[in-house]
C-alpha cells in the first residue's frame, strides 16, 4: 500500500504545527514537543517521554546553548549533523509523515528553522527485562540467555554468536497504524536468495493494521493453511537455536514486542529437536533423542490403541489379555477419553491464569479430582488415568508446544475413528494422518522430509543426533550456496 508523503514547507512554524497536529500533542500527555531557540535559530524539537534517553538529549541541548550565531553559519543544517550532535545514531528525512512515524516509534526530531530536512537522532531506549532462560527451552547444562520483547537487543544476541560479515539484518516496518518493526535475518554466503526474496514478498504483501499477537499475525499471513493446526514455521527464544539455524541456511524473522524468533522453513523433524540433545554426548544424546521419539509417538498413538483393543479383545494375543478395565463403568469409555482430554486442557489453562503462590493447590486439586474422586465415583477407570497420564507426558516432552497441540488433536481424530470403525478405522486413521503430512509443505519444502521425499543423510542425522564433526553438510532442502559445513 502506497505511503501518503507530506514534503517540507518553506515556514518553521508551519512544519512544527504540521507535526504538532499530526501527533496531537495536546491530547497526549507523553509526547513532548520543546521550543527552543539557540545561536538565533528557532528549533521544535520532539520526543515520546519513556523513549527518548534524557541524559543524551540533555547533553545536546547543553552544547546547543553554547554555540554563537557564527558557529552554525553559513549552513545550520550541516554545521549540527557533522559538528555539534555528538552522537553515532542521527539521519536527516524530509517527509513530515515519515518523521511523525518516526517519532512515534522512540526516535527524537529536531526541527530547525530554515533547515530543508529534519534532525533524526536515534537516542531511544524501550522497556525491557534482562535477557534470561526461556521456560519452554530449558537445557541442563549450557545459555541462560534468552531473547527478549526489544527488537534491538535479540539482533544485538544474535549477532553475538554469528560473528560473519555476511551476516545480514534487513529492516521493514509491518502494519498501517502499528508501524512494527520487523528484521529479516540470514547468512547471505549460505542462505537461498530465492527463499530471502519469496519471505520478504509476503511480508511486504501484508495489509493490516497492525501485529497485536506479533510473531503469530505474522504466521498465519505468510504460512497460509489457515486450518493447518501443524506449524509450519518454528519458534525459539533460545539465540544459540536460532544460529544454528543460520548457519544450515535459515532465515529468520525477528519481530519487536516478541521474546520468540521465526525460523523459515520448518519441518516435522526440526519441531522433534532440543538443544538438550545438543549439550550431551553424542550417545546421550541419540538416546535422549529416542526416548523423546518414543514419548511423541505414545502421546499420538497410546490412547487411541489402547482404546481398540479394549473394543476387541480379540486382536490382543493370549499372554495381553489383561490389557483392558475390569469393569466397564457407568461412562462409556470414548466419553471418559473425550472428559479426560477436555479435563487436561482446563488444567493446563487454569495453570497459565493461576498465581504462582496457588499452583501447588491447583495441582493437589487436580490430583484429587482426576486420581481418586473421579475414580471412585465411577467417572474414570483406573487404566484411563494410567494411560491418560502416559499421554500426557509424551505431549509435555514433546520440544514444540505448537507440534504437541496438533498431535493433541491428531489423538482425538484416532480416538474417533477408533470409535467409529474399529480396527480399519486405526488403520485408515494413521495412513490419513500420514497423508496429510506427507502432503503438507512449509515455503515449498516436503514437512516430512527428509521421510518423503526420503533423503539419507539428514534421515540418519534425525534418528541418530550424529557428532557436530560428522555433521559437514548443510541441509540440501534448503539449497544453500554453501552446502559444506
């Protein structure tokens, strides 16, 4: 969408009103507009009180003060950007709607009679907490630093740890009243300049008013498959995760007001990986791996078989007779799994909204209602917990807190088909959840490669979190420049 430009009046006065009116000064407690006039020269100079450094402005306005008609003559415009702003971050624009964007988003303008442009100094500093570990990507051993809600800082953490020339942050603001900042990141000597060019056309292509949900607006306009509930991109707020990702020839989105980067494209398998692996010994780490394959595949699979042998028993061999409840209950069993599932998701809801003074008498409430009373009441049977708690610890070690929701939903899909066919509906249930995946793309990559299309290096580096020296390829899905490590 084409920007409404508003060019530079010949008149101070009708430039410093222009802005006055445009950013409604008077109705807005927190923007601040100074008049000021030094060496004979009338300036506007214009901020957002929690933005603006005071101690930087303050020093300006010092120097200002001391400075005769003389020294900003013959030219005022030049004499204060090259001598008498002592400070790195300052432009010049020309535009008074650009500027009034500007100055919204921290930055200060100085507007100078008789000057054809406006002084943009850059001493903004945003709200922000100390960078520390995020709680979804915990590891053992290794960072506690973690990426935060300031744009400026998580580049300034990213750059940390991919200290390469090629090494490129592209700037775009998103959203007709938001104004977001958004940062593009990517190695230029490995990442697809296709790829680089396609993302940054659909996040041009974006029409809205703003990103109040930040990295997710962003999500559901570029990934498409709105009714997808498998994410097609990943989430990190760990800076070593996202340079790893940089170096196999990524690219990232960085998002202001966001603790979490976007990394482009993801598929399954990237959603299955932990830094935790990472931090081990290679073969602690392919058996963290496994165990981790195999609690993703009960969370998925567990219930709803479970669920089929107890409809027939005939398919359990002799010595799994037991499998199944000794007494069938007054709730129907698909009921109890359907309670079971809705039941989980109010306790993990109820956690999010409760203090953390009160968590310890939620969880006693939760394993009173759900371990004893519900069973004696003949609500649930003793297996359903059981199998219900395997579930949901293979949906809690799931890495991804998106993946573990669409296998939540996967499960109930089985559950149903279970329900419906028996075992052809297992069956058919899987191959159509197989399907699906298989058919599904994440920015024109396979989401089940290296599966289908079956490719073996990355498939032995899945299963088997091979040794980082062993590792001196770059994905080829990502068709990077530089395919050696």
């Amino acid at each position: 969408m084409q920007k409404e430009g508003q060019s530079l009046f010949s008149s101070f006065e009708k430039n410093r009103d222009y802005i006055h009116e445009r950013l409604a000064v008077d109705q807005s407690f927190d923007i601040i507009q100074r008049d000021l006039e030094y060496a004979g020269i009338k300036m506007a100079l214009f901020v957002i009180d929690g933005f603006g450094k005071d101690d930087i402005l303050l020093y300006i306005m010092q120097l200002f003060a001391e400075l005769d008609t003389e020294d900003l003559q013959p030219n005022a415009l030049k004499k204060l950007l090259e001598r008498y702003i002592p400070y790195i971050e300052v432009d010049e624009a020309d535009d008074l709607n650009e500027v009034s964007d500007l100055i919204l988003g921290g930055p200060a303008a100085l507007v100078v009679e008789g000057a054809d442009k406006i002084i943009i100094i850059d001493a903004r500093t945003y709200p922000a907490r100390t960078p520390q570990e995020p709680d979804l990507e915990r590891v053992v051993r290794g960072s506690r630093d973690g990426y935060v809600e300031t744009i400026i800082f998580n580049t300034a953490l990213t750059r940390r740890r991919v200290r390469d020339r090629s090494l490129r942050m592209e700037y775009m603001q998103i959203g007709r009243r938001s104004k977001t900042d958004i940062c593009i990141c990517y190695l230029a000597d490995i990442a697809d300049e296709h790829r680089v060019d396609s993302l940054k056309k659909k996040l041009e292509a974006i029409d809205t008013d703003g990103l109040p949900m930040a990295e997710k607006t962003i999500e559901e306009y570029i990934s498409g498959r709105h009714w997808n509930p498998y994410p097609t991109v990943r989430y990190t707020e760990r800076p070593d995760t996202a340079a790893t990702h940089l170096y196999e020839g990524h690219v990232i989105i960085i998002i202001d007001g966001s603790p979490s980067v976007t990394i482009t494209p993801a598929t399954y398998a990237h959603h299955l990986q932990h830094a935790e692996e990472y931090r081990q010994k290679p073969l602690v780490g392919a058996y963290l791996r496994f165990v981790r394959f195999f609690a993703v595949l009960a969370s998925i699979f567990i219930l709803p078989l479970y669920y089929l042998f107890t409809k027939h028993p005939e398919y359990l061999p002799a010595n799994l007779q037991y499998i199944g409840p000794d007494e069938a209950g007054v709730v129907p069993l698909l009921v109890q799994f359907l309670l079971a599932e809705v039941g989980i998701d109010v306790l993990r809801m109820a956690a999010i909204h409760t203090p953390s003074s009160l968590a310890t008498a939620l969880g006693l409430v939760a394993a009173i209602m759900i371990g004893e009373v519900s069973v004696q009441v003949g609500w649930f049977s003793h297996e359903v917990v059981l199998y219900l708690a395997v579930a949901a610890i293979g949906t809690y070690a799931t890495p991804s807190y998106e993946l573990s929701l669409a296998n939540r939903l996967a499960r109930i899909f089985l559950l149903l088909t279970v329900a419906l066919f028996g075992g052809v509906g297992y069956i058919a249930g899987i191959t159509i959840w197989i399907l699906y995946l298989v058919r599904m793309e994440s920015f024109h990559v396979a989401y089940f490669w290296p599966f289908i299309p079956f490719s073996y290096r990355p498939f032995r580096d899945v299963f088997l979190r091979s040794p980082i020296p062993l590792k001196n390829r770059r994905p080829a899905f990502l068709h990077p420049k530089d395919p050696d490590r």
